[in-house]
C-alpha cells in the first residue's frame, strides 16, 4: 500500500497572540520533507490524524468539507488543514 501525501496548512488563527514559531496564514507543510519546520506542539496534535491517514483511515470532516485541527497554544490557536494526495 503506497502511502499518501500529507500537507499541512495553516488557514485560520483564533488566539490572541502571534504563532511563537512564527508560522503565518497560508503557510504550508510537507509531512515528509518538511515536517521539522512545524511546530513541534502543533505536529504533537497532527500526528495521530495523519497516523490514521497513512494508513487507510477517514478523518471526519468539517463545515468547509475538510479536516482541521487546532494549535494547543490558547494564546495563538493556528488552525490546521491536513490534506492528501497519491
């Protein structure tokens, strides 16, 4: 079984605070390339998801058809789309 892509994209902040990573709207992560440059507390919480996804997985999804996960900073909230691709 040949795994997916998995890109990880910040679209939405809900906090107060700027990211102390300094990721910023529309940035965008590349899980197996690039997956050191996000933040490690944000990565804590994708991981378990993109888990799922690797292996064959659903994520339930939301509102705007996709799935979403939150930073875990209060202050900041970055919110995360994950995304797949073959």
């Amino acid at each position: 079984m040949k795994k997916p892509k998995i890109t990880i994209t910040l679209v939405d902040q809900k906090g107060t605070c700027g990211c102390h990573r300094g990721h910023k709207i529309g940035d965008s992560f590349d899980f197996d390339t690039e997956r050191g440059a996000l933040c490690p507390m944000a990565m804590h919480v994708a991981f378990p998801y993109i888990d799922i996804l690797r292996y064959g997985g659903n994520l339930p999804t939301g509102k705007d058809g996709d799935f979403r996960f939150c930073c875990p900073d209060a202050d900041v909230i970055n919110i995360f789309k994950l995304e797949t691709s073959e």
